[in-house]
C-alpha cells in the first residue's frame, strides 16, 4: 500500500499566518493564511507547506501535481545509481534443441533486459564432460547474439560437470538508450522480433553447435610422357603415353640408299 502523502497544502494548513514565496521563488512576506490562498487561486496554483516547523510556516506557490512529479522522477534517478544488479541463471544442456535454445536466449534477454546480471550454465551429463567444445560454442553463440545488450563479464570456464559464463547488461542497457525494447511492455515473441533485427549480423557469424565436414578439394592431375630411352624410340614412347595401351608403334622403314 502507497504510503499517504503527508504534505500540507491548500485548506489542509491550518494556521493563522505563513511566510509565502510567490511563483517565481521571490520572498513575499507574511500574510494572513486566507490571503496566501486567495494569492494561489487567482494565479491557478496551489499554496504547499514547505516548511511546517518554521515560525510561521513557510508555503511556496507552485503547480503541486507538477512539484510532485519532478520529486518522484528525483527519487527515482536516485534509486537507479544505488540500484543492486541481481545475478539470474539459465540452464542449457550440450546437446539442446534449436528451438529449446531460442525459448532459453529469451529469457537470458529479458533478464538482461531488466538490468540483471545472468550466470549462464552448460550441464554436463555421462561422458558429455569430454567434449567441452560443445558447451563452448553454445556459450560463444550465445554471447554474440547477443552483444547488443549483453557483455561477457566471465568468459565460459569449466568448472566439474559445469560450464559457465556471466553476461551483464551493457552501458546502452543501464542508461536507458536501448529503449526501443520495454520487457514488461512485450511478449517473449515480440522482444525476440525486436531484437532479431539487431542481432541478426551477429547470429550469422557465430560458430554453430555441430562440427562441419571438410571442403572437397579438386586436384587435377596430368599424365606426364615418359623419356625415351634414344632418338629413336622418342615418337613411340610419346605415342605409348598417350595410347596407354602399352603397344609401341611399329617403327618406319629404312629407304634404300642411292647408288
């Protein structure tokens, strides 16, 4: 329950005389309580008890729902640079389905969203703690996707069957900048959309959870000639080559000598 507010004004201050500040913070003097309201009416303000252990009270003229706004938003900002970050945690297992991953980055976003710190945790199970590079990789996607409004405040760290990282909001996220997304205004459907556009960059070079195979690589290869043995077996050997039927070719006849 509100607690009531406890500020005299208007017909509420009950004294005889009050020492008034007028509308533009100039001192007025004292005046009869009744002509202090009446100075407030004809001006549309209200008469506000600034003062009540003064003799006599001091009241300012002023806008009182304006006056009251303005200590509010005061006390708020007050709040924020006080403001204890709490530490969520998100659980997720090596081997999580695709759409069990995007329901679980949700709720680190809108954790993040609210200005809380989140510890999140790969479990291991069996012999799944031999593979660590998956929980890794998961933990990397994670922390690219979503850079816009988290930054890695532990970097992921095995620690038994565990594997942790800590995200914490960004300085875009704690001053407000980011205000496009109002967590306690959106379903989890629509912040994922709002912040899809954003992380889209991100979320395409980052290194997905299973391993790819190796590129083909194409190698072309050339049937080399062997050297023939002397001049004249230098045609027949290329022809060898080129046939690969291991045939030589007859070799051509000698023209008789002129007499």
């Amino acid at each position: 329950m509100p607690e009531r507010d406890q500020t005299r004004i208007n017909e509420r201050i009950r004294v005889p005389e009050v020492r008034l500040i007028d509308d533009e913070g100039e001192q007025a003097g004292i005046m009869k309580i009744d002509d202090a309201l009446k100075y407030a009416q004809e001006r549309d303000l209200d008469l506000v008890e600034v003062a009540p252990e003064a003799k006599p009270p001091v009241c300012r003229i002023l806008d009182y729902s304006k006056y009251k706004y303005e200590q509010a938003q005061k006390v708020k900002a007050a709040k924020k640079g006080q403001q204890q970050i709490t530490i969520r945690e998100i659980k997720f297992r090596p081997k999580i389905a695709e759409h069990d991953y995007a329901t679980k980055r949700g709720h680190v976003m809108r954790f993040l969203l609210h200005k809380d710190k989140v510890k999140v945790t790969i479990m291991f199970r069996g012999r799944e703690v031999t593979h660590p590079e998956q929980g890794r990789m998961i933990l990397e996607r994670l922390a690219i996707e979503l850079a816009p409004i988290g930054q890695i405040d532990q970097r992921p760290n095995l620690d038994g069957r565990n594997m942790t990282m800590i995200l914490s909001p960004t300085k875009e996220v704690l001053g407000d900048e980011i205000t496009e997304f109002e967590p306690e205004d959106l379903s989890a459907e629509e912040l994922e959309e709002r912040l899809a556009a954003r992380v889209e960059g991100r979320r395409r070079s980052a290194p997905e959870p299973s391993e790819e195979a190796p590129a083909e690589v194409e190698v072309e290869v050339q049937a080399e000639a062997e050297p023939a043995a002397d001049g004249d077996g230098e045609a027949g050997g290329a022809e060898e080559a080129a046939s690969g039927d291991g045939e030589q070719a007859p070799a051509a006849a000698e023209e008789p000598a002129a007499g």
